[in-house]
C-alpha cells in the first residue's frame, strides 16, 4: 500500500473540499480527516495543498472562514460553505460525472 | 471569481502582510497540532507524535511558504522584495552603478530630448479647432516658373462662393506699418485677416469679439483685435480698452477684442490684427501673394478640395477683369494650378527630415550606450558566477535567478531613465532659450505625458535588454563546472570572450557610423562657408523705415526724405558706404515681375523674376560686384531716367554673355516705358547660401511708368550700413538719430546687422551640424570606454598568466602586443562593420548636404583612422599596468 499513489486526483480537492463542506462546517485538519476516512485511505491530502486551496476557494467566495474555539478548546479556522459555493459545487459535480462515465464508457468499450 | 473580490482581499494582504502571515501560520499551526493531538490520542508519547506528524506532514515552515504564496499579492510582495535585494547590491557597488546610471541617463536624455522635439514639432496637433480640417491654400504656377504661389482676392471670393469642399476660406498677410495715438510711434509688425480667419481657427477671443462680416466689408468703421503680448506691452493689460482708438498707418482704428495669451498664429508675432476688407467689385485677376487657409467640410480630402479648385480656377479667370494692359489669356498661360497641403504642413516644413535623422542617431547613440552597460554587467555576472552556482545548487529556480538579474538590471534602467528626463529638461531648456532659427512650434516642445511614457518605455526596454545577456548567459550556469572551477580561473572561457567582443565590435561600429554622419556635416559646413554669396555679410548693419503717404504725399518728397536720411547716415565718422534697397538678404523679397526683353519675341508669358529698388552706391555698400556697365545716379532716379540693371544669371539667360546685356531694353510690362540695361550685377544668393542665386532685375527707387503705375517712389525701404563700428551700441544710435534729425516723427524698425541675418541661413545646418556632432561624440566616449573596460577587465583576470608569462622570461613589450593586438583587431571589426553601416545610412542625409557626396572619401578615411588611433590609445592604457606587472605579486592575486 505504501507505493500506491494516494493523490488527489488533479483537479479535484476543490471539488472534494466543497462536498466534505456541505455536511456541514468544519476546519482543515477535519476536511482532511473526513476526505481520508471516506475515501478509504485512497486520497492522502497533503496540508500545504489543502490550505492554499482553502484560502483560493474563500478568496472565489466559495467559503467562509471564522476562527473558532474546538471542542478540546483548540483554535481553529471552521469554514462553512456560501451559497455560491453551493451553486459551484452542484456544477462541478455534474461536470464530473459526465466526464467520468464517458471515461467508463472508454474503458468499457476496449474490453 | 469576481476580480474586485481578489483585489480587495490581494490588498488587505499587501497592507497588512504581519496579520495575514499570522492567520496563516496559526492555521497551520493549528492544523499540525491537531493531528499531533490525534496521534496521541492513539497512545503516542507528545514528542514522538509531533515527529510523527513532520515526518508525515512536512515540516511546518516549508507548509506555510506553500500556503503564503498562493494569490497575485504574493507576486507583487516577490518583486518588492527583488527590488530591494536589488537596490541593496546596487548601493554596495557605487562605482559600477554610477558609470551604467550616467551613461544610460545620457543615452535616454538624449533621446527623450528629442522625442519632445518632434512631438512638439511634428506629433501635437495644431492648438486650434479640429486643426486637421485646416489646409493651406498654396497654388502653383508652372507657366511663370513659379512653384509656390499665394492666392489673390479674386480666387478668394470665388472659391468662398463656388467652393463644395471648403466650410470656409480666408486670406491673411502679415505687414508691419505705424502705430500713433499710444506714448510713443512705434514701427510694429501686424496682421491683416479677412472676417474668416479668427473663427477658422475657433481660438475665443479673451475681451470683446471677432471680426464680423460687417467690419471686413469695405467703407465699415475700421477696427483692431490686439494680440495678448501687445496688449500686456502697450495697455498694461487694461481690460477696458475695447473701444479705445489707435491710428495705424494714418487710420484711425477701434479695438474690438484681445486675443489669449494661448493664440498663436502660425509662428508670427504680430502686434495686433486689421480686418483686410477687400473690395469684391474692385478685385482684378492679379494682385497674387496674399496667403490663404480654409477648413475643409468635415471628411473632405485634401484630393478633393484640390479637386474642387481646379474646377473653379478657369471660372475665376472669367468672373473678374484682367489687371490693366493684362488679358485673360496672359493668366491662363500663367497655367495656376492648387498645391494644398495641410496648415501643419505649412507650419512645420522640411524640418521634419532632419528631426528623424537626429532621432535615429540619437537612438545609435542609446544602443552605444546599452551595449557598454551590457557589458558591465556580463562582467560583474562574471564576478557572481559562483555564488550564482551555489544558489543554483541550493535550489533556486532559473526563473528566480533570471527575474532576480532582470530586475537589477531594470532598477539601472530606470535609474537612467529619471535622470536622463532630468537631462532631457535641462537640455530642452538650453534649446528653447537658444531658439534656433528655422524650428517652428517651439514653444510647443516641452516634457509633457507623451514624453514621460516614451522615456519610461526606453528605459525598460533598455534595462531589459542589456539585462538579458548575462541573465541568459548565467541563469543556466551548469551547477558542477562552475563550483569545480571555483575561483581560481587561469584565464577565460572562450565563450564569455565572444559576448564581450560582439558587443564592443558593435560600440565601435556604431560609434564609426555617427563620426562620419557628424563629419559629413561638417564638410557640409565648410562648403557652405566657403560659397561666395555675392554680397559681404561682415560689418554691415540694416534698418528698416516706411514712410506711409499719410506722412509725405508726393513721391519725390519722399525720395528727398530717403535721401536726406542716407546722406546723414554717411555723414556718420566710420561709416564708409551705405544705399537704399527694398530687399534684405534671405528676408522676404517684395515680389516679382516678368521681364521682357525688346529684342525677344514672346508668345507666351516670360517667367516671373525678382525685383529690386535700390538707391545709387546701395551696390557698393552690398559689395555686390558690377560686373559690366555702370551704376544708377542720383539724376538718374530724380530725373526719372529709363535705366535697369540686371543680374549676371539673368543677362546671361536672355542675351547669353552677361556683357552684351548693356545697352539691351528691358521692361516688367510690355505696355511700359523700354528701360535700358546700363549694369549687369554679379549673382546674389539672396534666399540663403545652399539655393541658387535667384534672377533679379534691379530698378531706381523713384520711377515713371512701371507696371502699370504713372509715378510711384518705394515708400518701405532698408538701408545698408557698412561700417568698422559695426557691433557698437554708438553706431546704431547714431543710425538711428540721422534717420530722426531728418523727420522725428518717423518709426524706425530695428537695427540689425546683416551677418545676423546671413547666419540664420546656416541655422539648419549648423543646427543638425551640432547636435550630429554632440551625438558623435557621446558615441565616440561611451564606445572608448567600452573599449577600455574590456581590455583593462581582461588585463585584470589574466594577471597570473601575465606573471607567469613574464616570471618565464617574457619581455613588456611581448605581453603588450598580447593585449594592443586584441584591441586592435576588435576595433578593426568594428570599424569595417561600421564602414558598411555608413555607407548603407548615411544616405539618410543627403537631403542635409551641400556639395558633399554621402560616401565623401576624406570623412570615411578621417572617421576611421580617428577612431583606430583612439580605440589603440584606450588599450594602451590598461596595458601599461599589464607591462608593468611584478610577476611574485601577480602569482600571490587571488
């Protein structure tokens, strides 16, 4: 397993991060927790890439961001999705799906 | 993403660089923690999960550069901070940046002076209503040899009452007459317009009005509008003086306006402005000379309106009568023909040719000037070279490095560039204040946004350029060879050689290409001086004086005051000649007539020729040579003898050797008295040394029967003083008070002296002559300093092999030769690339030569040899330390 690649696919984490986000608000180490337990260990994210995408999609207006205190009463900046963030996620999803079944669909016909 | 969002947020980062760091820091701080805190929480010890996490994670300083450097802030932050690093390295090396700041300062000063030359001159339009619409109405008339021809009332009212392509038309001339009624007389240049002219131009009027069409009609109360400077001059300024009468040339005028002190119009002077009030029932075909401009109908072209005047000449010829003892038929042979061209045009000139030759040497002399700063820093790059490598090793990117190098370079070129605009006011100032003649719009040449943004755009794009050859040669520097090579290099890589030689090759060519521009001007100049112009322009002075018929009535009473006035002038100690004439060298002559010989048939009309009035001895005191014949003599002009002279081009024209023409008869109008031809004067070149001596017939100021007129005496003449006090205020008050003795009441013009007058006709040369030669020689210095600093660098690095060479048994002169021949051969190179360049540019010039061919053998071998001596001189400088090296001390550098 060490040798497998746990990248994110390009292109992808802003999406991943906009769907972690809409189940509600959460902070950076948590974004990246939940994108490795759901993702079954698959995706590994690397901390510097994760919050320069975070100041990217707040900075789009895609989130907001507010320093909170944690339940262990630790300070962290908790990010909540906006309602364009909303809009973009729905986009981006539809937007993936399309091109992943056409990528199936590719793969399927070689067989 | 919205760009404002960016911004907004870009900007809260710039300003508030500390807190946002802070934000960042604590958030990965925080995120670290976390993950320690969960890795604890499975039974890690602190220690071992905090390491743990870095191990995993990545350390926590290199997390929070990759997270600050996200967003454009973080670019521009980059550059400041380049800037700096650049300004520092600048600051520790005073010496390097000085000689690349000044040499740039002058290379783009130079340039940016120019540039707002020609942007006052050529670029700005014209300060008046949509000037594009305004054209001037020049005519030709090939049938009279003619080129340049002035339009006439009678081609004024038709073309404004036929015209199609024209929103208006309008005459204008410019005279000088007296003004009475103010403090004192005073003889003062002014402008007649019709009502057109003013609202043409669409420049408001700061007190009262215009001229309406009423003033402009003849018989209405005459009127004035005063220019601004006469009016701060003579009024003070006194706001209420519309209304107030002056008396001009004997009439009485109401002022009805002043004019902003913005007006200008064309490049003329005047005092004030007089509506014309041409008579349109007494217009005759004839009476050419008065110049015109119109504005064209919006879209109109000037094909057009050329067009539309070629139809309504022939319909011009038929509505007005011909002048007396004329036909219709003498002015259709004439063969008028339009020769518009644009106001700007009119105003500007020829000018423009020689201004884009200065700017294309001046841009040389910035080429010249980049390619020594280039140089510079290939080897200050050199100097670096290692501590390049070793970031390199480090891990700085090639992009970094190139972007460091650029902007150091560039910080130099806009170090250059401020001060070189510090340079180009100064130099403007010095230019506007010397006023060279023949350069119209002056006042309009200053340091304005256009010039600013030219200078800027220079400077980087200089800084730009000569900071890619080492940033090129470095950025890429092979990491391995250039740490093994460390600092002891016994001599240089070929290849650094190559860069440093193209670039001096390329100062010296250059350099080469503006010496022979320069000497070409030179030549030029000696030639002209060399012409003989007819006249002597040494120690003589002229003055100018009307005497309207208001003042004295009957022309022989006139000739008597003129006399009066001459003999009191030669009455003067140190006066030894003077004469009457109505025309001054290269000032605007008075007109031309046809001469028709008796003896010659003529079916068609002769070609016009220039006219002269002048008083017995005027030739003496001209030094105008009498080449056959005699001279006129007093009975001669008060007896109304029919006497003429002629100029040797003219006599040899009509009757082919100049000494037959005495005795031949001559008139300006066949309906006139036969004139004999009693002299034959040597050739005058009156409109300026470089143009051919025009034909002139010359004839006594007081005169029966010419052209037309019964009895007529020349009521505005000059006088012609020649004397050894020339240059002394005495002489010129003393001229002025024989003129005053005789009647106190007469306004005298202003003395000056011919030599004056004449140098004006050198202006343009001597003008291009001097900036060519400024050029020349900041070429000539920047490309020697080149040229020094290469072999004195090469001298530096190989100073072990020098000592070495040397310690072996080497003689001084051995290692001398080492480095003479390499300078030699460079500029060798240089000089036949330059020799190539010259012969290819240089005929760029030729309409700025006299006489001198563009590929003048004595300039090229001159130029050549000149700059081989020097360039030989710079490398024997640092060769003399070469030779003069201790071998131990050298072995122990470094």
């Amino acid at each position: 397993m060490d040798d497998a690649n746990t990248d994110v696919i390009q292109g992808t984490l802003d999406m991943l991060i906009l769907k972690t986000l809409s189940l509600g608000p959460m902070h950076g180490f948590g974004i990246a927790r939940r994108i490795e337990q759901i993702s079954q260990g698959v995706f590994k994210i690397n901390p510097g890439s994760l919050l320069t995408a975070l100041q990217r999609l707040e900075r789009g207006g895609w989130l907001d961001g507010e320093w909170c205190v944690t339940e262990n009463s630790r300070r962290a900046k908790v990010y909540k999705l906006t309602r364009a963030g909303k809009r973009q996620l729905n986009d981006q999803t539809v937007d993936w799906s399309r091109r992943v079944s056409a990528i199936s669909r590719l793969l399927k016909t070689e067989a | 993403m919205s760009i404002w969002r960016q911004l907004s947020r870009g900007l809260r980062t710039l300003t508030n660089r500390r807190l946002a760091d802070q934000d960042v820091a604590d958030e990965v701080e925080s995120y670290l923690a976390q993950a320690a805190e969960e890795l604890e929480a499975n039974g890690m010890s602190p220690d071992e999960a905090r390491r743990t996490v870095r191990l995993q994670l990545g350390n926590a300083t290199i997390v929070r550069e990759q997270v600050r450097s996200y967003g454009w802030e973080n670019v521009v932050s980059a550059c400041v901070s380049d800037l700096r690093y650049a300004a520092r390295r600048l600051r520790y090396n005073p010496g390097f940046t000085a000689v690349c700041v000044l040499t740039l300062a002058v290379g783009i000063g130079a340039n940016s002076a120019i540039f707002s030359v020609i942007n006052g001159i050529l670029l700005k339009p014209l300060p008046y209503h949509n000037p594009d619409e305004l054209i001037d109405l020049l005519h030709t008339a090939p049938g009279v040899k003619f080129p340049d021809a002035n339009p006439a009332p009678f081609l004024y009212f038709t073309y404004r009452e036929q015209g199609r392509t024209f929103q208006s038309v309008g005459l204008y001339a410019q005279t000088s007459g007296q003004v009475r009624g103010l403090a004192e007389p005073e003889e003062a240049q002014y402008l007649g317009v019709t009502a057109e002219i003013l609202p043409m131009l669409g420049v408001e009027p700061e007190l009262g009005r215009w001229f309406s069409e009423k003033d402009d009609t003849p018989g209405s109360p005459p009127t004035m509008v005063l220019m601004q400077g006469w009016w701060e001059k003579r009024f003070g300024g006194d706001r209420s003086v519309i209304g107030r009468q002056v008396t001009v040339d004997g009439t009485s005028r109401q002022i009805i306006g002043v004019m902003p002190a913005r007006f200008r119009f064309l490049d003329t002077n005047p005092a004030f402005l007089i509506p014309m009030q041409f008579d349109r029932n007494k217009a005759i075909l004839g009476e050419f000379g008065i110049p015109g401009m119109a504005r064209l109908k919006p879209g109109a072209t000037i094909e057009q309106a050329s067009a539309d005047i070629t139809r309504m000449i022939p319909i011009a010829l038929h509505s007005f009568p011909p002048s007396p003892g004329l036909t219709v038929k003498v002015f259709e042979d004439v063969r008028l023909a339009p020769k518009l061209r644009s106001l700007k045009q009119l105003l500007v000139g020829d000018i423009g040719k020689t201004l884009w030759v200065l700017m294309g040497t001046l841009g040389f002399v910035l080429l010249i000037a980049c390619a020594n700063v280039a140089n510079l820093l290939l080897v200050r790059a050199e100097g670096r070279h290692h501590e390049l490598a070793i970031r390199a090793a480090l891990g700085a990117s090639r992009r970094h490095i190139v972007r460091e190098l650029l902007t150091e370079s560039v910080v130099l070129g806009l170090l250059g560039g401020a001060l070189g605009l510090g340079l180009a006011y100064g130099a403007l100032r010095i230019l506007v204040a010397m006023a060279p003649a023949q350069l119209p719009r002056l006042h309009e040449i200053s340091i304005d946004p256009a010039v600013v943004v030219f200078t800027f755009a220079a400077a980087m794009l200089a800084g730009v350029s000569f900071g890619a050859i080492p940033a090129i040669r470095y950025a890429g520097a092979r990491t391995s060879t250039a740490l093994r090579s460390g600092g002891r290099t016994s001599s240089q890589s070929r290849e650094r050689h190559r860069a440093n030689n193209a670039l001096v090759v390329v100062q010296v060519a250059l350099a080469l290409v503006l010496l022979i521009g320069s000497g070409l001007m030179i030549r030029t100049f000696q030639t002209l001086r060399l012409v003989d112009p007819g006249f002597d322009p040494k120690d003589a002075l002229t003055m100018r004086i009307t005497i309207p018929p208001t003042a004295v009535k009957d022309p022989e009473a006139v000739m008597r005051l003129e006399q009066g006035i001459l003999e009191n002038i030669r009455a003067i100690p140190g006066v030894t000649s003077a004469g009457i004439t109505t025309v001054v060298p290269t000032e605007a002559s008075t007109g031309a007539r046809q001469v028709y010989a008796r003896d010659k048939v003529y079916r068609s009309v002769p070609p016009l020729r220039r006219l002269k009035f002048i008083s017995p001895g005027l030739l003496t005191s001209m030094r105008n040579r009498l080449i056959a014949g005699r001279d006129f003599t007093w009975s001669d002009t008060y007896e109304r003898h029919p006497v003429a002279m002629v100029s040797e081009n003219l006599a040899r024209e009509l009757w082919g050797d100049p000494r037959s023409g005495i005795g031949k008869q001559i008139n300006a109008n066949p309906k006139d008295l036969w004139r004999e031809v009693i002299g034959v004067v040597q050739d005058e070149r009156e409109d300026g040394v470089q143009l051919e001596a025009p034909a002139v017939a010359y004839y006594p100021l007081l005169m029966d029967d010419f052209d037309g007129q019964k009895f007529g005496v020349m009521r505005s003449v000059s006088y012609i003083v020649r004397s050894n006090r020339v240059g002394s205020r005495s002489l010129i008050s003393d001229v002025q008070h024989a003129a005053l003795s005789v009647s106190a009441t007469l306004p005298l013009g202003t003395v000056r002296t011919l030599q004056e007058i004449y140098d004006k006709s050198f202006a343009r040369a001597a003008f291009t002559l001097v900036m060519l030669a400024i050029a020349g020689a900041m070429a000539l210095l920047i490309g020697l300093v080149g040229i020094y600093g290469v072999i004195s660098y090469s001298v530096s690095r190989r100073l072990r092999e020098i000592g070495i060479r040397t310690a072996l048994g080497a003689r001084p002169q051995e290692v001398a030769r080492l480095f003479v021949a390499r300078g030699l051969v460079l500029a060798l190179i240089g000089v036949g690339c330059g020799l190539a360049g010259a012969v290819a540019l240089t005929r760029l010039l030729v309409s700025l030569l006299f006489n001198v061919s563009p590929l003048d053998p004595l300039t090229y071998t001159a130029a050549s040899l000149g700059l081989l001596i020097a360039a030989v001189f710079a490398t024997f400088m640092p060769t003399l330390r070469a030779m003069g090296i201790d071998p131990i001390e050298a072995l122990r550098v470094e």
